[in-house]
C-alpha cells in the first residue's frame, strides 16, 4: 500500500472510530474541541498500529461504542471527544 493509501486508509478508520463513538470530527473541530493538527496526529498515530485488522473487525460489529478498544492509539483524544 502506498504511503498515500496509507494515510487514507487510517484517515477512514480514525473517522470510522469516532462515529462509533458518536463523534463528529468535523464538528468537534469547527467547535474548536480538536484541531485539525490533532486530526491529523490522530491518523498518523494510526498508521503506526501493528495491527489495524483488530480495528477494522470492531468498527464492523453494527453497536455503537462509548469506548475505543484498549489498544487504540487515539483512546485518550477519542474518549475526551465523546458528547
């Protein structure tokens, strides 16, 4: 996967994650609760996960979540974002 794809990639699962936990990155970041340079940490934080498929098979189960799993990178920023 290329570098580009990459960072798409996780910029999705970052997103993905933080819908599951009823965050709207976008809103959080037009309301000033996180700024587009923490986004951006926040997906390359991402893409050093060694295993982003543990990710992409919690992201698939249809429930709603009020917590990220306990390896995520991003729990801290996540769970700090949830209304």
């Amino acid at each position: 996967m290329s570098s580009r794809e990459t960072l798409r990639h996780h910029a999705g699962l970052v997103d993905q994650m933080a819908t599951k936990l009823g965050v709207d990155l976008e809103t959080a970041a037009i309301e000033g609760q996180v700024s587009v340079d923490e986004i951006s940490d926040a997906v390359l934080k991402c893409t050093n996960c060694p295993n982003p498929s543990h990710c992409e098979s919690f992201l698939q189960k249809s429930a709603s979540s009020q917590q990220t799993p306990e390896y995520c990178r991003n729990r801290e920023l996540l769970q700090n974002l949830i209304p």
